[in-house]
C-alpha cells in the first residue's frame, strides 16, 4: 500500500490523520485534507472516526450485555451468558478488592471502561491498511480505525472520571474537608500553599496520566504496525519479514492492549475508591 | 494531535454507556449471579441435611432389624417348647389310653374265663350227676341224695 504513497513520510502522517468534520477558515463546513486544515478548525471540529468506531463498538459491547443480561438465568448458565458471567465476575472481584466503600456506580462504571477500552484497542490488530483502504475505495479520504489513539477519546474518558472523583470527594468529605486534603498535608498548615500546589499538581496528574498512559501505549502500538507496514513496499523479502513482524507484534499487542484496558479500569477504581476515603 | 470536540461528544457517549450498563446490564447479571450463589449453597446445605437424614435412617434400620430378630429368635425358642410339650402331652395320653385299653382286655379276659369255667363246671357237674346216675339208678334215689349232689356240685 505505501507504494500509493510519494514517500513513507506522507504514508505515515496519512494514517495518522483522523478524519475531521469541522467548519473551514472560509466559513464553510466539511471534512479536513491534512492535519493542517483540521488544526485551522479549532476546537468546534469533530473526528467522525473516532465517534463512529467508539460509538459502534460501545453499542456491540452493550448489545452483547444486554441480551446476555435479559436471558440470564440462575440455571446453568451457557455460551453468551457464561462468557458475560466470566467478565462481570472479573470487574465484581476487581472492584470488590480495590474499592471498600458502598457505590452502585463503580462496579458497571469499571466494567464499561475495561470492555470498551479492550474493544477500542483491540481494533489495533486489524491490520493497519484495510479498513482505510476500504474507505478511500468509498471516498474518505482518512480514516483512523483505533479510537485510543486518539487523545480526544481517552482524554473525554478520563475527564468524564476526573468529574467523578470532584464530585465523589466533595460529596464524601464536604468541601472542608476535601480542601483540607489538599491543603494541610504532607506538609505542616502554615506551608499549606505549598501543601496546595503539591496535592494540586497530584490531583490533576489522575486524569492527564490515566489518559496519557492509554494514549502512548496504543499510539505507539500503531506507529510500529505502520512502520512494519511500510516493509510491504519493499520487495518480496521485505514484505515476508514484515509479515512476520506484524505476526509477531500483533500477538504481543494481545497483552498490551488486555493490558491497557485492564490498567484503566484498576486506576479508575482506585482514584475513585481515593475519593471517598476519608483522611484522618 | 489537537483537541476538538470528539472531547465532549466521548464525554456525553460514555456517560450514556455507563448509566446503560448500571441500568440495565449490570443488576440482572449480578443478581443472577448471587441467585445461583445461593441456590447452590441451599443445596449443599439440603444435600448435608439428606446425608444425616440417611444415617439417621440407617441407623434405625439397623436398630429394628436386630429387634425383629430377637423378636424372631424369641418366638421360634417358644414354639419349639411348645412342641416339645405337646409331644410329651400326646406321649403321655397315648401310655395311658394304651394302659385303659390292656387293662380293659385284661378284665374282659378275666371274664370270659370265669363264664368258661362256669359253663364248664356246670356241664362237667351234669356229666359228673349223670354219670354217677347211671352208676346208682338202682340203688340211690335221685331225690333223696340230691344235698350230697349239690354239695359235690359246689365243690367242683
């Protein structure tokens, strides 16, 4: 597929560009040619990729659920069910061994974040050609398929929690007390500015790393399947070691992005299980 | 990588998913879940309480047939007594009904010899009488020696 493209620098800046829907400089709406254009849009742009594939595969995990959740029996429980049981028996001791307070929200909240997640990232193994190929055959001109390699996508993740864990903290330990956390420690109370600007900087870390974290890892993952991808261009040998490299990458991306998923959600229970401890 | 409103639009979508899933994925599983949980624990407890019910039975099953064959024992032990009397009972009779019987046949003997004799006495008197009057026809006189008859008679 490279060979489409002038050179590999363009290839790869080419499947790194997500599809934006946004309004022109010249005042006319329409999609973005090139990351240059799409910056131009500001912030009133919207990556259609990534809202598509997220949405699409948070509607197939629900789906999923759902019937699985409409047919549960207390019987002995097969295919679907067993395979849903397994997952939610899995998040049920995650959150059980993480999170010591009473919530109803946090068990289902960490197990969308894990299944979803997974389902974002897990796109990384289609190979990285297919599906934009499949769109520019249709006339979208990008088309990035891993929504997580998208910041907007898992920093609107890790935002929506870091909303969770302000409200939780000041639901939990009153605005005082939520304050005073902040405020009067590590440190003695009259160095509480430092106290502030310390506990500030690790309350704000939460959502930009949990975010970040995801990010890197699939965006980095990706990277390496476009440049392993670029091997298909050079020759018949090439293209057979890149065969094997992308083989071999894909099933070691199996643990990354299980990894991943799985590292989201654990954070998610902690920094929400943080929130409702009271400090003494 | 800019930010643009795909922020927002995530934000609203997993929002809606979350409320989704705590609405209507994750209580019919959990509670399916905990069902069984407990479906199963009820069943090893009656499986337990069956299990002590059944040794229990045993147990009792045990106890009644030892007492059925004491019972059993008791009766044959008493029938066989029983027996042993009623043969010596009918042993008995039949010695005594034996012993009516001989001395029945003895008297009944007894009786017919002294009848014999008696006939024989008379018809040996008579021959005797005869003979004796043939003897005397001429000298004695019937009537006048009848005593000495009769008393010879009687000795006979």
């Amino acid at each position: 597929m490279a060979s489409e493209y002038h050179s590999s620098g363009e290839y790869i800046k080419h499947h790194l560009q997500n599809l934006t829907y946004g309004q022109h400089p010249d005042g006319t709406w329409g999609f973005a040619h090139g990351a240059e254009e799409a910056a131009q849009m500001g912030f009133w742009a919207i990556n259609v990729d990534s809202m598509l594939f997220s949405i699409g595969l948070g509607v197939l995990f629900l789906f999923f659920f759902r019937m699985a959740a409409k047919k549960a029996t207390t019987g002995v429980p097969a295919g679907l069910q067993n395979f849903v049981e397994w997952i939610v028996e899995f998040i049920h001791g995650s959150v059980r061994g993480s999170f010591s307070h009473h919530n109803p929200l946090v068990a289902p909240l960490a197990l969308t974040v894990f299944v979803w997640v997974f389902l974002m990232n897990a796109m990384d193994l289609i190979p990285v050609d297919w599906l934009p190929w499949a769109a520019s055959l249709a006339g979208v001109p990008y088309l990035k398929v891993v929504p997580t390699t998208d910041p907007n996508v898992t920093f609107g993740l890790s935002l929506s929690i870091f909303v969770l864990i302000i409200y939780y903290s000041l639901k939990m330990k009153g605005p005082g007390g939520f304050f005073a956390e902040l405020a009067f420690q590590p440190f003695p109370k009259w160095l509480f500015p430092l106290n502030l600007v310390l506990e500030g900087v690790g309350l704000l870390a939460k959502p930009v790393s949990l975010s970040l974290r995801l990010f890197g890892n699939m965006y980095a993952g990706e990277m390496i399947f476009i440049l392993i991808a670029l091997m298909f261009g050079g020759g018949w040998l090439l293209a057979a070691f890149g065969g094997v490299l992308q083989w071999a990458w894909a099933v070691f991306h199996i643990l990354i992005i299980t990894l991943q998923a799985f590292i989201f959600m654990t954070l998610t229970i902690v920094y929400l299980d943080m929130a409702h401890a009271e400090h003494h | 990588m800019n930010f643009n409103a795909t922020l927002i639009g995530q934000s609203i979508t997993f929002i809606f998913f979350v409320w989704f899933c705590m609405k209507f994925v994750w209580p019919p599983i959990m509670n399916a879940l905990e069902t069984r949980k407990k479906q199963i624990a009820d069943g090893l407890a009656a499986a337990d309480r069956g299990k002590h019910e059944l040794e229990l039975a045993a147990k009792m099953a045990g106890d009644n047939l030892r007492d059925a064959k004491a019972q059993a024992a008791e009766v044959i032990a008493r029938a066989e007594k029983r027996a042993a009397e009623i043969i010596e009972e009918a042993k008995s009779a039949a010695k005594d009904e034996g012993e009516r019987q001989l001395a029945a046949a003895q008297a009944n003997i007894v009786q017919e010899s002294n009848r014999a004799r008696e006939a024989l006495r008379e018809q040996v008197a008579a021959l005797a009488v005869a003979g004796a009057e043939k003897i005397l026809r001429r000298e004695v006189n019937a009537q006048t020696h009848a005593d000495l008859l009769g008393q010879l008679k009687a000795e006979l």
